[in-house]
C-alpha cells in the first residue's frame, strides 16, 4: 500500500512519525512492555498474541496492511497487554506516543474513528475465540462438552458449593450393552447412537446444566444446586425417557430398547474425597455398582437420608 491510497484517517500518522522497517520472526514489542509508541503498518502482515496463564502464547488476530497497533497503550498508558510479533518483512511507521496523544488531543474526530477500528477488531476477535472454544470443549462426535471442559466447570462449582454450603449432583450415565450394540450394527451406528444419545441428554436436563461426553460411551451430567432427591428424579427421567427414544437398532438390545445406567453422586453426601475429582470418581464407582446390579438402574436406588 502506498501513502497516497492509505485512508483519510491513516494518512493523518505520515507526518509524525518515521518509517522502520522489521525481518520476519522479530517482534515489535513484547506483552507487558511499555506503550511508547503506535505503529501504522505499510506493508506485511503482523500476529498479535497473549501469554495463557501457562505461560505459552496463545494467538488473538492476524492484521494487515493499513492496521494501526498499539495505539490503546499509548492513550491509557497502561503496559502492553499483548505481543506483536512479523508474520513476514514488514515496514511500518513508528509513531511516539507523545506525538500521537497530541494529535488526539487536536483531532477527537480521530479518536472516534480509532475507537470503531478497534471495536471491529474486538469483534473478529469474539468470532475467534468462540470458534478456538468451540473447537477446544465441544466433542466433535456428540457435539456435547469435552471432558477438559466438564473438569474445570466441576471445580469451579465443587469449591462454590463448599464455600456457599451449597449441594452439588453429578451423573455419569452410559448405554446398556454398547459393546454388543456396535457388534450388531457396526461402528458407524454406534457413533450414531451415541450422538442421539449425548442429544437426548441435552433436551432433557435444565437449562443451565453440563452435558460432557466422559469417556467413550460414557456420558457426565453436572446438575447445579441438586440435592440428591433432584439428582435422583433426574437420573430416572433420563433412563425412563430414553427407553421410548427410537435409536435405529435398538431392538437387538437387552429388553427390545437402548437403555441407561446411572451412576449418582451428590455434594456434600459423597464429599469426603474433599475435592471435585474425588466426587466424580464416586459417581463412575457408583456406575459400576449400577452395571453390577443388573443395568437399566440407578445406584444409588434411592435417596439417602
């Protein structure tokens, strides 16, 4: 891009800055650095990123020619909140902060144009980060939570429910004889099943509630707030409900129809583990007392007291 076609706005920069150039690899500036200047990038494209928790950087937005960078620093005088870094040979115009606050400071129409190139980017910037989430904590088979997903939420809610004395259910559901059902109808209608399944889970429990494939055909469902008559009612609503769901295939299954075993576990009866791993794993050890006792149950067979 040339100076001569560079919008109205941008050329507004030409005459306050230098121009520098950067090789492919190298960083404008780094997260956490100070905002001392804005860049006008001319030509090349730049990534901008964000250190994760975890410390590894984690990719927000790729900008073109024609983007203006950094320039919230500068106005705010906050740190860095990101890195910039050349996605290849770049030239841009470097812009000193002081020189580019006092041009706000003359030409507030500037600033308003400034403001909706930044709202625009912070709205690619949401379609991103949903798309990064959807692809990070969705099943892609089931289209329900992952179990990285289920994890976390467990915890953050374990630790709300202790603090506020809260109660808490967890189930961990799983089709009857699956195994049998994927060598009568093959894996394509196992997967098939299991989507139907993971879907049926969805419509039925509360608005609000977390849905997670645990593992294989195995399913979790985190009810908010439940004590264990709730847990429990909703345990045999889902078993009783899916029985009249028709899953092609289900007619080879025990009884004539794809059934459910429930295992259930609920805060603070079962939380003397003392953290929300302990009380998942109770739930699949109760899932396994359930399958032992026949299948097409719930275990615990009633509320305790």
């Amino acid at each position: 891009m040339s100076e001569s076609e560079l919008p109205q706005i941008l050329s507004e920069f030409l005459s306050l800055g230098e121009e520098c150039k950067i090789a492919k690899g190298n960083r404008l500036w780094n997260e956490g650095e100070a905002g001392d200047c804005v860049v006008l990038l001319l030509e090349g494209r730049v990534e901008v990123s964000h250190n994760s928790p975890s410390g590894n950087p984690v990719p927000l937005a790729v900008l073109e020619v024609g983007a203006v960078i950094g320039e919230m620093a500068c106005i705010d005088g906050s740190p860095r909140s990101a890195s910039v870094q050349a996605l290849s040979a770049c030239r841009y115009l470097r812009i000193p902060a002081t020189a580019f606050r006092k041009l706000i400071h003359a030409r507030p129409d500037l600033l308003e144009e400034l403001f909706w190139l930044q709202v625009e980017r912070v709205r690619r910037l949401t379609d991103n980060v949903v798309a990064s989430f959807d692809r990070a904590y969705t099943d892609p088979l089931t289209h329900v939570y992952t179990r990285n997903f289920l994890d976390e939420r467990l915890r953050m809610e374990f630790r709300r429910a202790a603090q506020m004395r809260d109660s808490l259910c967890v189930l961990v559901v799983a089709p009857d004889d699956f195994k049998g059902y994927n060598e009568r109808n093959g894996d394509a209608a196992g997967d098939l099943a299991l989507t139907h399944v993971a879907q049926y889970l969805m419509r039925t429990v509360r608005r609000g509630d977390i849905v997670a494939r645990y593992s294989g055909a195995e399913f979790a469902v985190m009810l908010y707030g439940a004590i264990e008559a709730e847990g429990m009612m909703m345990a045999n609503r889902l078993r009783r409900r899916l029985a009249a769901v028709p899953i092609p295939g289900s007619a080879g299954q025990p009884g004539g129809k794809f059934t459910l075993t429930v295992g259930l576990t609920c805060y603070p009866l079962d939380g003397g583990a003392g953290d929300a791993p302990g009380l998942l794993a109770t739930a699949v050890e109760h899932l396994r007392r359930a399958r032992e006792a026949g299948g097409n149950c719930v275990y615990p067979p009633r509320a305790r007291s």
